[in-house]
C-alpha cells in the first residue's frame, strides 16, 4: 500500500495536482514518512486562481452578514473537530499536544473576530462637503487574495488573513508549507463541510513554483506571507513589482530581558515556555536571555535548573514538554548553530545535541539547549537559530539591554521581566519590536490586536489579523456626489 499524496482544493473540489513531481511528509517524533505533497504547477496556480475570479462577483454581492453566517458555521464545526485537527497537527509538526490545541484555538478566534465584519468594514460620510456637495468613502472588496504559510503554525497562520479576506468579500487561495501539509488539508475537510459556494476558498500545494506563480498571476490582488526574513524581503520585491498588495512577514531574534528586581519564582515557567515552547520554532520565541546586573548567576542557575528536567519525546504523549524539531534538515541547521557556538567562544552550558527519546531513535530531536558568555557580534546571537537554543548576553543597566535589542537586524518582540512600572515603561517606549512583554515571555497578540514586526521582521505596512487588517482586504472608494 502507498503512501497517499494530498490533493489541492479547488472550485469546491478535491483535484489531483497535475504535476509529477512529489516531496514527503515526514513525522518528526518518529521520522516515518506518512504522506506525499504535489509541487503543483503554475496551470494548476491559475485553475484555482480562475475559479477564485469567477466566484468574487456573487460572492462580493453576497450581503456581509450573509458571508459572517458562514463563519459562524464554520466556527462550529471547527469546534466538533479541534481534537482531530490538533493531533493532525501534532503528528507532521511535532508541537507537543497542548501548543497544538492552543493553535487551533487561536484560529478559531480568528474566525469569530472576523464575523464581527459589519462593525469593522463601515466607511463615513460627510455632508455638505461644498455647498450641496456629500462625500462617503466605502469600504469595497477587491478580488482575489492568496496566503503563502510557513511550517510551524500550519493551522493558525492562514487564518490569520483568510476569515477576513473572505467575510470582506474577496475570494482566497491558500498555500501551506509543503513540510506540512495535511493540518490545513484536514481543515479544508471541514471548510467543504462548511458549504462555502465553490471557489470562495481555494487551497494549492507545492513549493517554489507555486509561491511564483501566485506572486506572478495578474488576477491576484494582494498576499499574505509568514516565514523566514529572506523570503520575505523577496516576497515584498516580487509584489512591488507585479503592483500587489502584499504584507509579508518575517523572522525574528528575540530578547528577554530579566531586571535585577524581576520576580524569578513567579516568571520562571513563562520564561522557559518563552524559550522552548514549540521546541523553539515560532517567531515571538525567546532566543536571547539578557540578565541585567546581578541577577546573572541567580538567573543563570535558576534558568537551567528549570530546563535540564524538560520531558522531551512525542507531542501526542501528554507528559511531554517539548516536541522534535520538524526535520531532520531543520535538526541539522540546529546543531550546526550549536557547533558554531562552541567555535566562536561562548560558554556552552546546556548541551542538547545528544537528547535521545527511548522507543524514537529515529525522530528529529535537540534537547534544550544554553549557552552563556556570549558576545553580541557572535553568529548565535545574530542569526536567527529557530530551535531550541538560548543565548545569554548579559547587561550592565537597562539601556545596554535596550542597545543591544535596537541593534538586531529583527524586531519582531521583546519582552521584559520586572517589578517596576517606570522601567517597564521605558522599555516599552524606547524599544523598537512592535510586539512587547511585560512580565510575559511570549507577546502574542490575540486577534482583536494586530499581529507584526518591524525592521527585518516585516515588510509593508499593514499587519496581520486585527481591526487594521480589513484595510488590507478592502479599497476605500470615494464618493462625491451633487444633485442637480
């Protein structure tokens, strides 16, 4: 029996991809192939993108209420399957259970914010603009949008930007990570279950030539992206380029900063979930810990204390901590950075190259993983590692601290750990991350706020998900008008 190769969802129906060409879908806590993903071709880019284009018409016609009742039966049914779409989740990505579940809840919420559409997408009007004279600006659909996912959120991500491209009104292609494709194969089960009218969502897979032909195709309006820096900033060229709309985001080196008066009992379990949640592989995930003054050794001590014990294997098993990594390529770019580490001079004090899961000798493991001693210019501490890896730089005072965050190319978040309210103003002030902790190690925003970076984290100017995000999807069309 063969392994089964995943299908494109397009027009309201399941379709083969027209190419021959296959990558696999690998299990990371056990490393067994469990499926195959078409790299789909351009034709089958622009079948999906047809079927889009001849639904947005009806579809943008369709009353914004009448397009939230849909969201709210897919908020439903998305409810009747969270645990199946969550394990899905876990057995090609490798999150432990309970971060899948918390992705999936995240995705939901999406979709509920999203159904909130007629508060959100009015324009205004103003009368009497000139003597007889009104103007209104109108918030209008534009056609259709397409998303370009990346790995380690393979639920949450795409809908970040689909549930409002579509309650807006536009027609939407997905295009997951070809590392993991069978979460949001899995979600469009129950998208078809949904009874959106054919062509409203559309969903492609593939690789390289399928980011192309989206970033290329002349009938799509704008993109979505999440993923690596380098990508980004190509994505955000391509756009500039063929005249889309485009938000793209990118990677990140995140510092979390820990005063001398920070309460260390009390934050020490965000500190590590900051740290080595999603083993690592999530862009809001702490890379840099930034002692200040003489919390070093006390921190230092506490921290890997704290990590040594982590329970590491198989996220479906509930006593797991903290999952493999994706892959066994991602696995090596992991220890090639360790290896680097050691090279350059920092002081390796948490060694995770050797973590070995009993009953998984095949799986894409790295155990938790600290080094100390490390100097600001070192590759660790500015490249984004991905992984399971912390980097500890210690400070003097807090603008050393806040230097050193203003000094990375990335500026995806930073958070702080403090018992003072000026210090954590400050800080919130002067750093330039657009995503602040205080307190918390993880500054995720939920989806009533925007979500997005600045400097190399992030390239255009509106964000995902969020109140703004309908100015995404939408064009401001003015209308003035006198009466003759």
């Amino acid at each position: 029996m063969g392994t089964a190769i995943v299908k494109n969802f397009i027009n309201g129906e399941w379709i083969q991809s027209r190419s021959a060409t296959l990558g696999d879908v690998w299990c990371p806590a056990t490393g067994e192939k469990i499926a195959q993903v078409p790299y789909s071709t351009r034709e089958d880019v622009d079948r999906a993108v047809q079927a889009a284009k001849a639904a947005f018409w009806e579809w943008r016609a369709t009353p914004p209420l009448s397009r939230a009742r849909y969201l709210f039966r897919l908020k439903d049914l998305f409810e009747t399957h969270f645990e199946d779409i969550s394990r899905t989740l876990v057995r090609e990505m490798g999150k432990v259970i309970d971060e899948a579940r918390g992705e999936v809840r995240r995705m939901i919420e999406n979709v509920e914010h999203a159904t909130g559409v007629t508060t959100m997408m009015t324009g205004y009007c103003l009368e009497d603009i000139a003597k007889d004279i009104d103007c209104t600006a109108e918030r209008q659909p534009m056609g259709v949008f397409a998303s370009i996912a990346p790995f380690n959120f393979p639920a949450m991500v795409p809908w970040w930007f689909m549930p409002y491209a579509i309650v807006a009104g536009n027609t939407y292609i997905v295009k997951p990570s070809e590392q993991v494709p069978l979460t949001q194969t899995r979600i469009f089960e129950v998208v078809e279950e949904a009874g959106f009218p054919p062509g409203v969502v559309n969903m492609v897979h593939g690789s390289k030539d399928v980011v192309n032909a989206l970033l290329d195709h002349p009938d799509i309006r704008g993109i979505s992206f999440v993923g690596s820096t380098p990508t980004a900033r190509y994505i955000y060229k391509r756009c500039g380029e063929t005249g889309k709309r485009v938000q793209s985001l990118g990677g990140a080196k995140n510092a979390v900063v820990v005063m001398p008066d920070a309460n260390l009992e009390k934050g020490m379990p965000s500190l590590i979930t900051s740290f080595y949640g999603c083993s690592g592989q999530r862009c809001l995930s702490g890379s840099i810990l930034v002692p200040v003054g003489e919390i070093a050794g006390e921190l230092r001590e506490k921290f890997v204390a704290a990590a040594a014990p982590l329970k590491v294997g198989d996220g479906l098993d509930e006593k797991t901590q903290m999952g493999p990594v994706v892959s066994a390529q991602h696995k090596k770019r992991v220890l090639n950075y360790i290896e680097q580490g050691i090279k350059d001079g920092a002081e390796l004090v948490l060694d995770g190259r050797t973590t070995q899961v009993p009953g998984y000798p095949n799986g894409f493991y790295v155990g938790p993983t600290v080094f100390d001693q490390v100097k600001p210019s070192m590759t660790i501490a500015r490249e984004e590692i991905f992984g399971p890896v912390v980097t500890m730089i210690h400070a003097q005072d807090l603008d050393q601290a806040i230097q050193l965050i203003n000094t990375r190319g990335f500026a995806n978040a930073a958070c702080l750990y403090t018992g003072s309210g000026a210090v954590a103003r400050e800080f919130k002030y002067r750093v330039k991350p657009s995503m602040v902790g205080i307190n918390i190690g993880i500054a995720a925003p939920m989806s009533f706020f925007p979500f997005g970076g600045a400097g190399d984290s992030m390239f255009g100017d509106v964000k995902g998900h969020g109140r703004e995000i309908f100015h995404f999807f939408t064009d401001a069309k003015v209308v003035i008008t006198r009466w003759l």
